[in-house]
C-alpha cells in the first residue's frame, strides 16, 4: 500500500540554557489506511514525534514525507496548506470553541480554509455529527454537552476537510473507560469505513493494543514497533 507517512533518520534537538535531544534517527513508515499507536513513558519523545509529523515543529535533521512530499523543506504557507488539506488532529482537550454550537464547531476547519460554508458543506457536517452520534446536541453549544460529546465534536471536526491522516494525541486522557470504549470504536469505524489512517499517541495500554500495530518509544528511540 501507499505510505501516507514517513521519517528518515529524524533527529530533534532543543537548544537553551541547557542543550537537549529527544528525538535519535527515527526511521518510520505508515501505510495508508492503517490503524497504529505511539506508546512510551512521559518523556520518551513521542508527542515531539506526532507534532513533527504533522508539521506543527520541523525536525532538527531529517527528513519527514506526507503522501510522498517532503514537508521540511517547505515554507509555513506550504506547510500550512499540507497540513489543512492532509491532517486532522485530536488532542487530549477537545479546544472546541464555546461560544459556538456543535455543528457551528465541526464546520470551523471549512471556514479556517477560507472556503464558502455552502449547502454541501453543512451536509458533510451533518454527516460527521450523525457519524459520531451526536444529531440531538448539534445545536448546543459547546460549554452545554458532556466530556464525551465534546471529545466526539472534535473527532467530527478533525474530520471535515477529509484528512488522509488523523493525529490522535492522547485522545482519551480526560475520559472515563465507558468514554475511552466509545472514541476507539469511532476511530476504527472511521478506519474502516473511510480508510483513514490513523496514528494514535496513548499511555493506555488498553487503547494501544487494540490498534493494529505498536510502536514503543523510550529516551527519543523507536524500542519496539510490533505489527498486530
């Protein structure tokens, strides 16, 4: 299959009063459609890992390929727009915004883009917000839905610009289990049904073993990468 990601000898250093590398030749490839999970302890370098891959920091040295193009080399406007058309991410904190609705947040990315918010545009949304089971919440605000409806919300809006790729950082850190079950069974519904893929940064085990593939981090170093 296709590589929707891949680093080459990926290395990051930190510069400051004291100089620090977390990151050491990290040599990864992710095929398209599949479903994985970045496990480690706190430190071992794996969200450095995950915002390098999707652009938000440039690696130190190394080179690092989104559906065969090689973002390091690209300036922020080039950055910006991979990124936009290829990525979507969720994070631990859903970072929806209260003042505005469900829907009016799922929508959001469509307007970030700068791209008329037309008929099939509110369509697709409606899709995603029923996708992720929230149709009778669409309209409250944010600050109005449970932890879990939120985390949803964002799942839906990760997915509005029809990413190739979705970026799971800690997606299920503020959840209770009851919560964590639900998020993983939309994620691998998204998985199947769409063949997103899907790399999922966690420290629960539960989460990462139901994933198709484990890669273990530890002191900036890829220890373990087992295919399920």
């Amino acid at each position: 299959m296709p590589e929707a990601v891949r680093t080459v000898k990926v290395c990051k250093i930190f510069e400051g009063a004291v100089r620090s590398q977390v990151l050491f030749d990290i040599d990864l490839s992710f095929e398209q459609g599949t479903f994985n999970s970045i496990i480690g302890p706190s430190g071992s370098g794996k969200s450095t890992l995950m915002n390098i891959i999707g652009t938000l920091d440039r690696p130190t040295s190394g080179e690092v390929y989104l559906s065969g193009t090689r973002t390091e080399s690209l300036d922020n406007k080039g950055l910006s727009k991979l990124r936009n058309k290829e990525i979507g991410f969720i994070f631990q904190f859903h970072y929806l915004l209260p003042e505005f609705t469900a829907i009016e947040n799922v929508i959001m990315p469509q307007r970030i883009l700068q791209r008329k918010v037309d008929d099939k545009a509110r369509k697709r949304a409606d899709e995603l917000i029923e996708m992720v089971g929230l149709s009778k919440v669409k309209n409250n605000l944010s600050t109005k839905m449970s932890g879990g409806q939120q985390q949803r919300t964002a799942i839906a809006r990760a997915l509005m610009n029809s990413p190739k790729v979705i970026l799971a950082d800690e997606p299920t850190g503020n959840l209770d289990s009851e919560n964590s079950d639900q998020v993983y069974r939309l994620f691998r519904e998204i998985n199947e049904r769409l063949g997103t893929t899907f790399i999922v940064v966690t420290h629960d085990r539960r989460i990462a073993e139901r994933t198709d593939r484990i890669v273990e981090m530890k002191d900036g170093r890829v220890l373990l990468d087992v295919h399920r």
